[in-house]
C-alpha cells in the first residue's frame, strides 16, 4: 500500500461557511472527487443561517495564536510531522504527514484547539464546522505545492508555521488594534 506524502486538512469556523453562499460548497451527502458544487442559493444560505444556534466564530490575534499553538502540540504530542499551518480568521489550513487517517487529525486537531480557546476564557457553543476537507499528497511535489499555499497563498499572514521572513502583519481592521 502507498503512503502519503501527507495532507492537507483544512476546516472552518462555526458559521463562516455555509452553503449557498458566494464560496461555493460541498454537499456532504454526495462528497466524492469531481462530484458537482453547491453554487449561489440565497434561499439555502438564508435556511442554513436560521439553523444556527451560536453566532459565526471570527478568531482575532489572541484565538489564531491559541489554535496555532494547539497545533503544534497536538503534532508534537503525536509525534506527527507538522510541515504548515495557518490559522485565519475563519479557517484553518494544515499540511502535516501522521499515521492517523486524516479524518482522524481533524478531529485531533479541532479538539486541542477547543481546550485551548477554552483554557483561554473563549466559551461559546461551538467553534468549528462540521468535518472539514482532506486532500491526500501522494507525491513530494504535491507537498510542496500544499506548504506553499498554505504559507504563501493565503494572503496576509496572520498566525503561521513555519514563521517566515516576511513581515509579520496582523489584519488592524479585522482585530481593532
């Protein structure tokens, strides 16, 4: 059997994604690669905004940090080769190579990360979406392709491993600092 290179797992904030809105989705009962996406449905996005039973969680500079912290952790603790991670205000991208299936990591990884917002006096209902995406890297090219999205393609960087030599710069209008 072959073994991954590692993935790239990547999970939301509870009530930042839903379907229907402009980001295009995936529908949970028909999840396979090349499946269709959900498009722009108001009337979806509307129903799934009156399911909600917690406000959408929006991380500032203190909760990335605390996630990203929880990370490492979790990677360390796991003995789990962590290769990226940035934590943004809504999302969370992860490339890290582990024996654990990576449905598995996810679970892992949202559940450090809820003791530590939690240990931090961040208390609410819920924090994350439901599961999350799990791309497979077969291949070291692959890898690399992930590492550099995560690290580089995601804007400006907010909380982010490996830190890299660009300028640190936090969102001001986003964290009010």
């Amino acid at each position: 059997m072959t073994v991954p290179a590692g993935y790239l797992l990547t999970f939301s904030t509870y009530g930042t994604r839903l379907h229907g809105d402009e980001r295009f989705t995936v529908d949970r009962n028909c999840n396979r690669y090349g499946a269709p996406l959900i498009g722009i449905c108001k009337t979806w996005q509307g129903f799934e905004e009156r399911l909600l039973s917690d406000l959408p969680f929006i991380m500032d500079q203190a909760a990335r940090k605390e996630v990203l912290s929880s990370v490492k952790t979790v990677a360390g603790h796991r003995n789990w080769r962590l290769w990226a991670a940035h934590v943004r205000t809504n999302h969370v991208h992860i490339v890290v190579q582990s024996n654990v299936s990576p449905e598995r990591a996810i679970v892992d990884f949202k559940a450090y990360a809820t003791r530590a917002l939690r240990a931090k006096s961040i208390h609410r209902k819920h924090y994350w979406t439901r599961h999350g995406s799990t791309r497979y890297l077969w291949r070291e090219k692959a890898l690399n392709a992930a590492v550099d999205y995560v690290i580089n393609g995601q804007g400006i960087p907010m909380a982010i491993f490996p830190e890299t030599n660009r300028e640190e710069r936090h969102l001001a209008e986003v964290d009010g600092a």
